[in-house]
C-alpha cells in the first residue's frame, strides 16, 4: 500500500531560492521542447539559457540510465484529459521520467506516484514538484515499475513500449478496481482492444476503462 509520507520521497533539499528559480523552468507548463528534441535536451538548453548552475549539474553529471523518451507536454495534458484526471483521483505513472504527468494531476487536484528507475530523473521530478508546489500531492521512488503494487491507483499512465505493455497487463486488470483508467502514449497491449483511441499532433493515446 502506498503511504503518503514526505519522508518516503527522494531526501535531497529541493527548496532553495536558487533552486527553486531553476526547476521553474522545468515545471512550467507553457513549455514546450520541438519533437525532435528530447525534454532532457531541452530542459538542459533552458537552464543554460538561465544559467541554473545547480540542475544543470544533476543532468550533466547523472546521464540517463536508459533512453529517456519523455511525452511531449501537449501530450502530457492530452494523457489526464483522456483519463479525466480529478480531486479524488490517485495516479500513478509507472516510467515517470521527470515527473511531468504526476505534477500535472495534482495541479489537477489528485494525488500522484511516480516510479522509475533513473535516479536522476528523479531527482528532477522532487525539485520540480517542489517549484510547483505541488510537492504534499505526490510522490517520486527509484525502483522496478514492475514490481509496484498498483491496487490504489484509480489511473495508471505508460509510455513504455509494447512489450513493457504487455508485461503490465495481467496486473493492470487483476489489481485496478473497477472504475480505474489506464492511458498509453503510442502503445497498444495486444488484443486487449482500448475503449477509446485519440490521435493528438500525429501520435495516438489509448485509453483502457477497468
């Protein structure tokens, strides 16, 4: 079960003043990188730009553990609305990267997990929070999607990959109570067909009603 607990999130110190400007740029919701540019990409160009010395070292100094391919932040909105994210609602984005959808549903007034396992791109989703205050509504851990336990989740969200999908299914629908959503950026999970499919700027969202 997922505690709600400060002291379970990622303990480096996200509320300097100075820090507090730089992630700015990242939680900003305005923003929005080119599609052939990488949000990590662009995220490091803007804080150049703003001379944010202290983030551009965690994305300097912690590269990537695997490819980060983050959904676009038109894609981002896109996810909640399909999955009509609410106060109430508890999401969980399983590959968080740098948090983006988490803080967006709780600018939405639910709750919101997530897991991944790049250490620094969580680190940039605990300062990001922070500078969006939205910090008490969510929660970010390094570890295995695979092995979270999704039961109080009523939304999940993914941008895995179609094998990652397929691997998420039996517990998606064994432990998600009725009700629940799940939403996937570009990617099908086999012949469990979606309730609904959203083209958005040339990409596809699917969306799963349990």
């Amino acid at each position: 079960m997922l505690k709600w607990n400060r002291s379970n999130q990622y303990t480096e110190n996200p509320h300097s003043v100075g820090k507090s400007a730089c992630v700015a740029a990242i939680a900003q919701p305005g923003l929005s990188a080119s599609h052939t540019l990488s949000r990590r990409a662009f995220v490091l160009s803007a804080l150049a730009l703003a001379g944010c010395a202290e983030i551009k070292e965690i994305l300097l100094t912690e590269p990537p553990a695997a490819a980060v391919i983050m959904s676009p932040n038109f894609m981002v909105k896109a996810m909640i609305d399909l999955a009509a994210v609410k106060p109430g609602d508890v999401l969980f984005d399983l590959g968080c990267g740098d948090g983006s959808i988490v803080i967006e549903a709780a600018r939405r007034g639910a709750r919101g997990f997530g897991i991944d396992r790049d250490a620094g791109q969580i680190k940039l989703a605990v300062a990001a929070a922070a500078a969006a205050k939205v910090s008490d509504r969510v929660q970010f851990t390094v570890g295995d999607l695979f092995e979270v336990d999704v039961r109080e989740a009523t939304v999940v969200t993914l941008y895995l990959g179609d094998e990652p999908n397929l691997r998420l299914r039996p517990k998606l629908r064994s432990q998600l109570k009725r009700g629940s959503r799940i939403v996937s950026h570009q990617f099908r999970m086999g012949d469990w067909n979606p309730d609904r499919t959203v083209e958005v700027g040339g990409r596809y969202l699917y969306l799963w009603n349990i």
